[in-house]
C-alpha cells in the first residue's frame, strides 16, 4: 500500500491526506502511530526479505560459516541449529510474501510477521553465544564476528515500529552483555575479568544509546520528508484550484456578457451572434471539464484496437492543416506493426495538444517528425514521476527542431497550469492531460529535450485483438478540445 498518492490526478486521496496532516509524534521513534497493518506488513517485508542482494548475501553467508563451523568442530548442536533458523526464516519469508499486496491485514497477521521476525534474530543469536563459551579461540572469533554483523543489521531495519526496533537492541545489548559475563567469570572478575565486565557493559549501554537515537535521527527526518511533500501537495493544489477559477471564471465573463447583450439587444442578427459566442465559451468550458479528467485519469476510456498506419495517415492529414508550410511534417511507422489499445478519441487530442506545442517552439519554422514504433520493456521503465511496468508497448515519438525545453524546468512541464507560454497563450493543461490520458491507458508519458529540440513519447499497451483493428476505417479526427 502505498504511503503517499502517485500523482496529482488522485484528488480523492488528496483530501484524505490534507485530513490527516495533524499526526501524533509525540513519541519521536513512532514515525507513523497510525498507519494501518497492511502497510506495517509491507515495511516488514521490505526490511526484512525485500532488500534481495543483502538478504540473498546474508542467509549464504549465515548458512555458508554455519555448515563449516558445524564440520570443523563436529558438533551436531550447529545442524540443529542451521535447522531451526532456516525453519524460522522460510515460514517468515512465506508468510511476508503472501500479504506483501494485499490492501488489508489484520491485527493476528502482523503479530504473526512481528513474532517470526523476533523469533529469527533470538535464535540467530544462540549460535554466537554457544560458539563463545566453548574453548576454542578460532570459534570465538565467529562468535564476535556474528553478534558485530547482527549490531550491523539492526541499525538499519526495522526502523519503522518502535517495540521491533527496541527488541533488536535489546537482542544485541543482551549478547553483549552475557558474551562479557562469560569471560569475566573464565578469567576471573578480580583481575582482568573485571576490566572485561566493565567494558562489554559500557559497549552495550552506548549501542543501547546509539541505536536510539539513530532511531529518533532516521524518524524526523522521514518526517520532514513527508512534511515536505504534503507542502508540495497543498501548493500544487492551490496552483490547481487558482489555475480552474480563473479559466471559468474568464469563461462565465463571456457567457453572461454575451447572454446579457442577447437580452438587451433587438437586432435578430446581434442576438444570434451573442448567442453563437457564448455557445461557443460554453464549449471552451467542456473542453477544460475534459482535459482536466484526463489529467487526473477520471476519464471514461473507450479503449479499441487501433491500426498503426491507418491512424497515422488520418491524422495526419488532420495535422497538416494546422501546420504553416514553412514547417515541414514527417510521420514512419513501423512496417507490418500490431495494432495498439486506447481511446482513439482521446489519443487526437493528445497528440494535438503535442503538435500545436511543437508548432509553438519551432516559432513558425522547422522540422515535426511522427513515428510509430513497438517496443518492449524488459524491466520496469521510470519516465515523469511515473514508472511504466515490463512489457510490449507501441511508442509514439514526435520530435521537433524548436528551441528545447531548459532542464530546470523539464521535470515541471507536466505539472497542472504550468506553462512557458505568455500570458493568454496556453493554460498548462496540454502536457498534464497527456500525461494522466497515457497513464490511464495502461502507458506511461517520456519527455527529453535539447536545445535542438524535444522527443515525447507516448507508451501506449499493444493490442491482443487485431480483427478489431483491421476491421477500423480511417476517419477524420472530429470535436477535438482545443489544445493550450
């Protein structure tokens, strides 16, 4: 489950977190008292068996000492030992992994994952205190070696519920202290083993001291993090709020204006143009209604099976339109490709707004170039804040030769409202409802710009039925939303 929403377009979840904004930190190792068992469940995963290099390196390492100090000293205590732990952690990984997605958890089944979990580092311990009290220096020196790797680990997992944490600490202090005990009591605590006593109690009270407040430490600051991102949530969206009032509120001016006049006017042809322009305003407002459900991924897709060359062709016929001749217009598509799945509706409009901006950036010259390709994602691919899962995807490319996008401010182009344009010319919706449309379908939105120019793909998911797709005929793009 995840902590804080994906993106802008989840405005219900917005609300939820504004509601919850006042959370109880009064105790300053809790970061988050009130999240649900699920979302414990997950972290405890996540600590535990989801971080594979160093769990796949630690159970090597931990069965790997284990098996030879069990044939160098032949004792089958170590066997029986490697037996219980494994039990331990294969009954504790399964169990992790079968609640790793759910949404809902109960209160027994994080005991249960909170038990195993304890369960593992007390027994892991035993071995490390058997091997020191035997005497056998080479034995010893594993035993250290094992208790220091445990301090290691639980400095660094766990950190997300206060009792598992403490009870690391007090696993590692314990084994420090009774590994201290034992040699005090062998050498003798009126000489040295009284220096030996006194040292192993000063190494557990500073563990004790530091893994506190390495945990207070690693709690605030997920805390200002998340403070942070609630700030940047709340400012993105009063930047929304402000940016919807004033387009209808621009809007309703021309619609009353115009009804107004309508009702004054006596002049049949006046009354009709009035009326003809505030239908028109009108319009304006449906299409700012669709790009914002597009934005925040609200929108009814109507997902067909589309041919690649026959859309291409169609629109861009529609395109060229658009297009003064000085800029000149180029669309591939690969041979023989597979139909791909979306809203073919709202896919032109997509690719409109894309056009008219590139239009925009090439001032009037240059070079558009669409292409229509397939590709596969072998591994999960992050592009604008937003990760595209592993698999067969048809990538729509338009490339202009404009003057690029400035870094600084190519990771905000998509953002709501957020526009390069002057005042009037664009209402910074274009690139935000690209990108909740392409994450709706199944897809994902990739921007990479240079001062010679921009490339934004669309990854749109490939489609299984191919009747449908060879069954579409060409049509004109019709009732587009005009573009920002």
């Amino acid at each position: 489950m995840a902590e804080v929403p994906r993106g802008l377009g989840a405005w219900p979840a917005l609300a939820d977190q504004g509601a919850g904004v006042a959370r109880d930190l009064s105790d300053p190792t809790d970061p988050d008292p009130h999240v649900d068992y699920a979302t414990r469940l997950h972290r405890l995963y996540e600590t535990d068996v989801g971080r594979s290099r160093e769990f796949l390196l630690r159970n090597v390492i931990v069965l790997g000492v284990g098996s030879a100090v069990g044939i160098v000293a032949e004792d089958l205590i170590v066997f029986g030992w490697l037996a219980v732990y494994y039990t331990v952690i294969t009954v504790n990984t399964l169990h992790l992994r079968a609640r790793r997605e759910l949404s809902f958890a109960t209160p027994g089944q994080w005991r249960i994952g909170v038990g195993l979990a304890a369960a593992a580092g007390v027994i892991y311990a035993m071995l490390p205190l058997y091997l020191w009290m035997l005497p056998d220096l080479a034995l010893n020196f594993v035993a250290a070696a094992g208790i220091f790797g445990l301090a290691m680990l639980n400095l660094t997992r766990h950190t997300f519920d206060r009792t598992l944490a403490r009870f690391d600490m007090a696993v590692v202090c314990g084994a420090i202290l009774i590994m201290g005990g034992v040699a005090a009591r062998q050498i003798g605590l009126n000489g040295h083993g009284g220096l030996i006593l006194a040292g192993s109690l000063a190494c557990a009270a500073y563990y004790a001291v530091a893994h506190q407040d390495g945990l207070i430490l690693r709690t605030r600051l997920l805390s200002n993090e998340r403070r942070e991102a609630q700030a940047a949530k709340m400012q993105a969206v009063g930047q929304l709020t402000t940016g919807i009032a004033h387009d209808f509120n621009n809007i309703l001016t021309v619609v009353i204006g115009n009804i107004e006049l309508a009702r004054l006017s006596h002049d049949r042809a006046e009354i009709d143009e009035s009326l003809t322009e505030a239908h028109r305003a009108a319009e304006r407002a449906s299409s700012l209604v669709a790009q914002l459900l597009a934005f925040s991924r609200r929108a009814q897709l109507r997902p067909v099976a589309i041919n690649p060359q026959n859309f291409a062709d169609g629109f861009v016929r529609t395109i060229a339109r658009l297009l003064p001749a000085s800029i000149t217009l180029h669309h591939r598509v690969a041979p023989g490709m597979a139909p791909f799945l979306c809203d073919r509706t709202l896919l032109e409009t997509a690719l409109l707004n894309l056009v008219i901006n590139a239009r925009d950036a090439m001032t009037g010259r240059g070079k558009l170039t669409i292409l229509i390709d397939e590709c596969r994602l072998a591994t999960a691919h992050s592009v604008a804040q937003h990760e595209i899962a592993p698999g067969h995807y048809a990538c729509i490319t338009l490339s202009d030769s404009g003057t690029g996008i400035s870094p600084d401010l190519l990771g905000r182009v998509a953002e709501p409202f957020f526009t390069t344009k002057s005042i009037g010319k664009g209402s910074g919706l274009g690139l935000a409802m690209v990108k909740g449309f392409s994450e709706q379908s199944g897809g994902g939105l990739d921007i990479a710009s240079s001062p010679k120019g921009t490339d934004i793909t669309l990854y749109l998911p490939m489609a299984d039925n191919t009747a449908q797709a060879t069954r579409e005929t060409v049509t004109e793009p019709t009732n587009l939303p005009k573009s920002d």
